[in-house]
DNA sequence: CCGAATCCTACTAGATACTG
DNA sequence: CAGTATCTAGTAGGATTCGG
C-alpha cells in the first residue's frame, strides 16, 4: 500500500492530535522512562538512577503526566520507610513498537543526518 | 521477538541520539511538512497554504532544518519571479513508515488517553 | 525514600513589518 | 514569490530547598 493514503493520518486534524501526543512523549524524558520501565516495576530511586541526568523533579513530573495518560501505573506501599512502585499499562506496553520503529529510523540515518549536516552549507548569510 | 532486547534502541547513548532526532521531528511542523511534501513537489507558497497555521517564519526555519537534515531537497530557479521548489529526499521518504506507526499508535489510543484525563485525581495535594 | 515548592534561565514559536 | 529581521510571550527544564 502507497504512503500517499495514509499520510493522511499524520495530517488529519491539521496534525493537531498527533502532534499533541508527539509532544508528550518528546518531552526529553517520557521516551526514555517508558524504555526503562519496558524492563519491569521500579522504584522511584531506581529510576532516578537508571537514567543519567534526570533531575527528581522532571522525574516527577513525567511520571506524573504518564500515569494521568494512563501508560504508567502508580502503586505507592503504605510502609515505612515509603515504597512507590512504577510499571507500564498495557497500552504503555503498546507504545514500545512504534517507538522502536521510529528509534530504528533515527539510528539508521543518524550517520547521513550528520553527515549531511556537516556538508551543509547555507545558501544566504547565516 | 521480545521487546526487551530492543529497547536498548531507545536507551542506547542514554538516549542522547535518539531524543536529537526526536526534538527535530517534534517541534510542531517538522512532521506536518515531511507528510505534505509526500504528496510531491511544492513551492513555498503551497506549503504555506497547505498548512493552516503555520508562519512563513516557522515554515522557513522548518524548512531549512529539513534541509540542512538531508531529508529535504531545496531546488532554486533562477526566474523572474523566483521560484523555490520542495521535496523529500530518499531519507525523508524513509521517514514516513516510522511516522505513520507512531501516528497511528496516536489515533488508536488517543480516546484512551483521553479517558485516562478525565479520570485521574491526583492523589497529594495539587 | 519519595516527593512538592520555588526560583531561574534558555529556548521556541508567534506576530508583524520589511526586502531582493 | 520567497524569504529576513525584530520583538515578545510562553514553556520546558535545571538547581535548590523543604516536607511527610
């Protein structure tokens, strides 16, 4: 089947829906935990650990808006000291395929993207 | 085969490389722009038009982003008036496959999403 | 241990006006 | 026609501190 038929999905509403879930999974880290919680349940510390460079509020902050999207389930133990566990939903599951898909591409053309960057002259000033 | 050797995909260089070609194709036009030009060939205005809202600035930028990428060719005649001419590249055609699997991942769950939204109570303060 | 709250900075995108 | 220049507002993300 042609691309031509279905580009219409990413053009739909004028790319509004799609870009509204492009947002929030570009969003520098819900990829990247969704990727890590692919792996099994995990604890708050254990996250903030497994991925370099994220700060406890970003974290926070993600984790909090993809357990309002219903990719990641939060269950807290009423112990102490507290104990929070993150696992993936099903349909947080779901988002790993065309994840990948989309990863394999960028893995792929990185060496062209690069290349073609550094041979990238521009036409007028810059 | 298992999600879980693959994920590495995504995690790879602490997903430095991966989020690089995200935040490209993320920031709001990018995808809208590849998608159109893969009806054919257009010039500047037609891209314009054909995509409700976007400035002549962002489509600019956009533009030579794309370009610089290597995932759009920029062709310029030299006419009176001038005309510039737009259309992907192999590499960005290749963009489309992996496009459309996260599109379509998009419009499956977004009634789900959107349900999960709607339903969720933060459970501290807030 | 798991956050919430606050402050701060840099970048993005939009509007508008101007140019070769 | 196909851009460029300038200005501005909004937001994402980082650092730090405090609380249960």
């Amino acid at each position: 089947m042609s691309d031509y038929e279905h580009t219409c999905l990413i053009r739909g509403d004028g790319g509004a829906t799609l870009r509204a879930i492009l947002d929030q999974i570009c969003n520098k880290w819900t990829l990247l935990i969704v990727a890590t919680l692919d792996r099994g349940t995990l604890r708050f510390t254990d996250l903030h650990q497994q991925i370099p460079g994220i700060s406890q509020r970003m974290l926070t902050l993600t984790l909090r808006n993809l357990e309002r999207d219903g990719l990641v389930a939060r269950t807290v133990y009423a112990e102490v000291p507290p104990r929070v566990e993150y696992e993936l939903t099903p349909v947080g599951k779901s988002l790993i395929p065309p994840a990948l898909a989309l990863a394999g591409w960028a893995i792929e053309h990185v060496p062209h993207i690069e290349a073609s960057r550094a041979a990238y002259q521009p036409k007028s000033g810059r």
